[in-house]
C-alpha cells in the first residue's frame, strides 16, 4: 500500500511518460540505476527521475534526467549532490519544456516565457550545450480540433492516401494481445533488416511493453502504452506503438512490412491514432521527432503539424576534470563503433 501511495504521488507529477514511475523501473529492470528525488520549490515539492549508465571498466557513470520539469536552483542543487553521490561525470537534462511563442493547446503548461533566463540559470550552475538524445525539435497535432477540421488541414496527398487505405479495406484497431505485440516485434527486426539502421533490441521493447503495459493491466490500471494495427487481406503491415500520459498521446515506436506499400497503410493508423487520441480524452498528438530532410519527417507534415522547440540538451558538470575530455572522445568512440557497419562487416541487430 505504501509503494502504490508513493507510486501515485510520483506519477501525478510526471509531466511526460519518461518521467513515471513505471518508466523508471522499466529501466531498472533494462539495467540502468535510477533515482527519484524530490525537492522543494517555492511551497511546491516536485518530483523527479533520474537514470545512470555506467562506463565500462570503469567506477564512473552518466546520469540522464530526460523530460523533466523546468529547471531550478533547487533542482539543479538536488542533482548536483545526486551526481557526486553516484560519481557521474555529468548528468543530461533534456527538459520538456518549450521555447516557442504561439503553441496551442499546451501553451500555458510547458512554455517558458523567458528562454534567456532559463539558460543563465543554468550556465551559472556549470550546465554546458550537450549532444542530444532526443531531436530538439518535434511535431504537434492539436486533437482539441473537430475531426473534419483536422482532415481539411492536412495536405491534399494525405487525405488521398487516407481515402485509398479505408477503399482498399485497410482495417486499423487497436490491439494489444500478445499475438498481436508479436507480430509488432516481427515487423520490426524486417524493418530494422530493411533500412539498416540501429535501434533498441528485442529485449527492450518486451521489457518496455511489460512495464507500461501488461503490469498495468494486471493491476486493473490504465496503461501507458498501446497497440494499433493495421491489416489488409488479414495480415498485420503496420503496428505502432503508442504512450499515452494525461492529455497527450505520443507516437515513439512503429514497424511495417515492405509489403503492400502501396495500399498506404501507414496514412490510415496515422490518422486513426489521431482519433484514438481525441477518443481517450487527449489534447495534443506528440509525433515524437523532426528531422528536416529525412523521408518520415515529409510524411509527418502531410498532417499539417506544429513545429515545437524544445529548450534543447544540458549537460549539468559534475566532475569538470573529466567533463572535456570525455566530450572530445565520444565523437571519436561513435566513429570508430561505425565503421565496421559501414564497411558492412557488421549489420545492424535487434
């Protein structure tokens, strides 16, 4: 009973799904060391989660603070004693606040107004600009909209690939039995195989299912994350995954057979986790990502999104002797890990 109070005061805080409970013992499980802490603010007590990495043969670990809230001197004193307390070189935060200056419908919880205030604060604490984790910039659909208005905005393409699935007896529904998030693993070893591009293994994706899924549901709880399939003929072509945490729902993993492309599946679940979302009460579509160039991004604005800024990636010193140097071999350790995948010695695995 304890736990449960502690688990439901920690989750009515967590402001995205990395930030939840279950997230945290998703990654305990994964093998990462986590840490939740509080701190005060104002008369507020927030709550915070915090993972840890450990750098092989070595005492030394990395922390990440990933989604978290906007930051304070209270929080940024709480990590600093957290990191030396662990011996972490650094820890990254990637807040998930927003700096842009007409967002809708989230405006007033997750904007800041003073973005030059923000990063004062934290360049005063000994935060330096990192590598990122997660794109500094993402989409948002505003689920707020009438279903008709959402499709008029879209681009004439999509809702023409939208109308040739639903023609062509594309089905999509949401499905989250375990025949169904085997066949979502399936698809993505083809898709990872296919594209050639690395990605979390088998493993993590059961162990993320298990903890934001199947516990829940054991629990009689509503899960954070969910299944949509679409078929066509009576096979499953596409299946995403998606988290969905208060008003939002997110889209963070997808898979899909090279078969059939040109029934357009992938428009159809699109637009059908658009309606799930409006179904499940959400106000906003997180489409987790933009890259400006690659294939899915174009795909994404045929839905006519919003093009959120997030503050960007911290890096909190905690041990500034080891800091600089270790920034200036990471990019080194990247490129040599690449190079027998590009010379095609190795080929990516899930």
């Amino acid at each position: 009973m304890e736990k449960k109070q502690e688990r439901e005061k920690f989750n009515k805080f967590a402001g995205h799904p990395l930030q939840t409970w279950e997230w945290g013992e998703f990654r305990k499980e994964w093998g990462n060391e986590i840490a939740r802490i509080n701190y005060k603010s104002g008369s507020k007590t927030n709550y915070l989660l915090i993972t840890f990495s450990k750098i092989p043969h070595t005492p030394l670990k990395i922390g990440a603070c990933l989604k978290g809230p906007k930051p304070t001197k209270e929080m940024l004193d709480q990590l600093k004693k957290l990191g030396k307390e662990n011996k972490a070189i650094f820890i990254k935060l990637e807040p998930n606040i927003i700096v842009n200056s007409k967002i809708k419908p989230q405006k007033s919880k997750l904007q800041i107004k003073n973005k030059n205030k923000v990063i004062k604060l934290l360049k005063e604490n000994y935060c330096a600009p990192g590598k990122t984790l997660f794109t500094p910039t993402t989409f948002w659909i505003d689920l707020t909209k009438q279903e008709d208005e959402l499709l008029k905005s879209f681009s004439s393409k999509t809702r023409y690939n939208i109308r040739l699935a639903q023609k062509r007896g594309v089905e999509v529904v949401e499905d989250d039995s375990k025949r169904a998030f085997e066949k979502y693993i399936a698809l993505t070893k083809e898709t990872i195989k296919r594209q050639g591009f690395y990605a979390h293994n088998e493993q993590y994706h059961r162990l993320m299912w298990n903890n934001l899924n199947e516990k829940l549901k054991a629990r009689k709880e509503k899960p954070i994350a969910r299944l949509l399939t679409a078929k066509y003929h009576g096979k499953t072509i596409t299946a995403w995954i998606l988290f969905v945490w208060k008003d939002f729902i997110y889209y963070p993993y997808g898979a899909s057979s090279d078969r059939y492309k040109n029934v357009m599946a992938n428009n159809l679940i699109m637009w059908e986790a658009i309606r799930l979302g409006k179904k499940l009460g959400c106000k906003t579509f997180d489409l987790w990502g933009r890259e400006p160039g690659k294939g899915f991004t174009r795909f994404k604005e045929g839905y006519h999104p919003q093009v959120v800024e997030f503050l960007g990636s911290w890096d909190l010193i905690i041990n500034r002797f080891l800091y600089w140097p270790y920034r200036l071999a990471e990019p080194i350790r990247w490129f040599l890990l690449r190079i027998p995948t590009k010379l095609g010695i190795i080929k990516p695995r899930f």
